[in-house]
C-alpha cells in the first residue's frame, strides 16, 4: 500500500482552493515509471511527486516529477512544495 501527503497551497491564499495541489509519494520504491503515470493521472494534480532513494550520494532522496500526462525533468513548484512536505511530515 502506498502512503501519499497531499498539500494545497491554498490554505495560505485568501480564495479557497485557488492554489496549485500537489500529491507527494513519500516511498515510492517499486512503483514503474509506467505505475507513477497511472498514479499521477489517478489524482490530476498539476503535479505527483515520487521519492525514492538517492542514487547519488551526495543526495538525500530522489524525486520524479509527474503531470497528468508526462513526467518533468523539474519544476520549481512540485520541488519546493514536496521539501515543505516532507519537512512538515518530519517534524509532526
């Protein structure tokens, strides 16, 4: 079973539901790339992200960028976003 955290920075917004959500995938070993597709286009979020481990060293984690329709290289929302999720989730 997987675990997501799902943000919505429209809580910080004065118009509800006015921000871009974002779902983050806090271990999503053993998901394909095929699956993280599925799973993106599953919620229709702007942006999924998925976390999985570094495969660089001086890296903590890794993260794969998916819209509704392809994965991203990067993007700066899903990027901030998913360090502020993971914090949050950290220290709660």
């Amino acid at each position: 079973m997987c675990t997501s955290i799902g943000i919505s920075p429209s809580r910080a917004r004065s118009t509800p539901f006015g921000g871009n959500q974002l779902t983050v995938l806090p271990d999503a070993a053993g998901i394909s790339t095929e699956g993280m597709q599925k799973i993106a286009r599953e919620f229709n979020f702007g942006e999924t992200t998925f976390i999985l481990s570094k495969n660089d060293p001086a890296n903590i984690f890794r993260v794969r960028i998916f819209t509704p329709r392809a994965e991203l290289d990067f993007a700066g929302h899903p990027s901030v976003g998913t360090a502020c999720a993971l914090e949050t989730a950290r220290t709660a």
